[in-house]
C-alpha cells in the first residue's frame, strides 16, 4: 500500500468546472526523511501538471514538508483540526432534537452561505459562486441519502441547523456538515445539537469533527460540548499552470 498518493476528485470537478485532485497521505512515520517526502509530493505534482489545481492535505507532523512546498508555490490555506468527543459535557438539550434518515434538503441549502471558512471559500483562485454551487450541491446530497443519519435542530418547532452524520464501520461517526441557519443562530442552538448527538451515540461509538483553526466558534463549540483536539492537517493548494 502506498503511503503518499494521488486521487483525481471526480465530484468536486464538476461542481467548480476545474480539473480537481489530491494528494493524500497514509500510516507514513513521523520519522521519515522530510525533505525526501516534499521531493517525492513534488513529484506528484509535476506528474500532474494537467490538474487545474491540487489539495494537499499534509498530517501535522511534517512541519519542514510544509514548508519546502509553500516556499516551492502551494499556497497554504488553512490548519484542518480533527476533534474527536471524549467525555460528556455538563451542556443541557435546552432545544428539541431529532433524527432523520433524510430532510428536505431546501430549507438547509442557505447554510452553503456559512461555509466561509471551507478551503473552497479560502482560496481567492475559486470563484465565490462556485464555492457556493459546491456547498450547495452537498447540503443537499447528504440531506436526501449521502449522509448515513441526520440531527436536526429546532427553534419553537421550525428546523433551525443540522449536522450530517456518517458512519465508519459502524464504528466510528464522522460528523461533515454541522450549521446553524443565520436568523436562528445566538440561540444556543449548535451546543443543544451536538450535546444531543454525543448523548445517544458517545458511548457506542468515537465520534470526529473537523474544522478549520480560523473558525474560532465552532472551535470554541466543540470544546465546550466534550470534544478535544484528536490531530491536525495542512491545508495546502497547487495550481499547477500558474507556478510554472
């Protein structure tokens, strides 16, 4: 099994009309000659210079990787953190909650417009309303089967923000798109959501987020709703033609 690899991303290609890849890395060893290992990302990328652009999404323990690429033209975008649910918080339900294995996706398509701190959103490259389309598409992907379970989070008994859940194994939960729609949020909402999910599924399952460092609020709740922080990822992207 290779440890450094490259995945043409096929949906992400057609929602931004851009040739899309990414370059992935798997179980390599912290210990690994890192100067070798962005020689060999290199590589990767120049055998892949027909790509329109290239995610590199580096594990947090290669620093000097990081930045042998950034000083070689990836652009670094943000810091990916990895939270994973460790003990239950003393957050009540303060709002109903439940679960779906589908919702109309419509009333969620508006949360594509919160996304501002995504990767797609981050990288001034990508059009805005391209970013959106993608967003978009999503929501609605994971509202009508893509996403294995769905919360949803009410407000005096409109569905108020949602987070879509998938399961590993059936062993691991991966939490994806988590949002708050804009006129229900300062209500508390996100804290009721999350705290009711890691209640019904916390002990039966490991339960991981992700967000981006910028994003200081959904940090600040999933901390306070159990969560810690599990690892880290360099968000970096490569538009081949243009660092020629």
């Amino acid at each position: 099994m290779k440890t450094l690899f490259y995945e043409h991303l096929e949906w992400d290609s057609k929602q931004l009309d851009l040739k899309c890849g990414l370059i992935g890395f798997r179980d390599i060893s912290p210990d690994i000659n890192q100067y070798k290992l962005a020689d060999n990302v290199r590589e990767i990328i120049n055998e892949n210079r027909d790509s329109d652009f290239i995610t590199i999404k580096l594990p947090g323990d290669f620093p000097i990787v990081l930045d042998c690429l950034v000083k070689n033209s990836a652009k670094f975008i943000d810091t990916e953190l990895v939270y994973k649910f460790n003990h239950t918080s003393d957050v009540t339900n303060e709002h109903s909650v439940n679960f779906f294995d589908s919702f109309a996706h419509d009333l969620f398509i508006p949360l594509a417009d919160e996304m501002t701190f995504s990767r797609f959103c981050m990288d001034d490259n990508i059009p805005q309303d391209k970013a959106r389309k993608l967003w978009s598409a999503s929501i609605r992907n994971h509202c009508i089967g893509r996403a294995d379970r769905l919360a949803v989070v009410y407000l005096q008994e409109q569905p108020a923000g949602m987070a879509t859940m998938n399961f590993d194994n059936n062993m691991n939960i991966n939490l994806h798109i988590v949002g708050v729609l804009r006129p229900f949020q300062g209500h508390g909402l996100g804290r009721s959501l999350i705290s009711r999910i890691t209640r019904e599924y916390g002990d039966k399952s490991e339960i991981f987020v992700e967000t981006q460092s910028l994003n200081k609020s959904a940090r600040g709740l999933y901390q306070r709703t159990g969560f810690s922080l599990d690892s880290i990822r360099y968000v970096l992207h490569v538009w081949p033609e243009r660092t020629k």
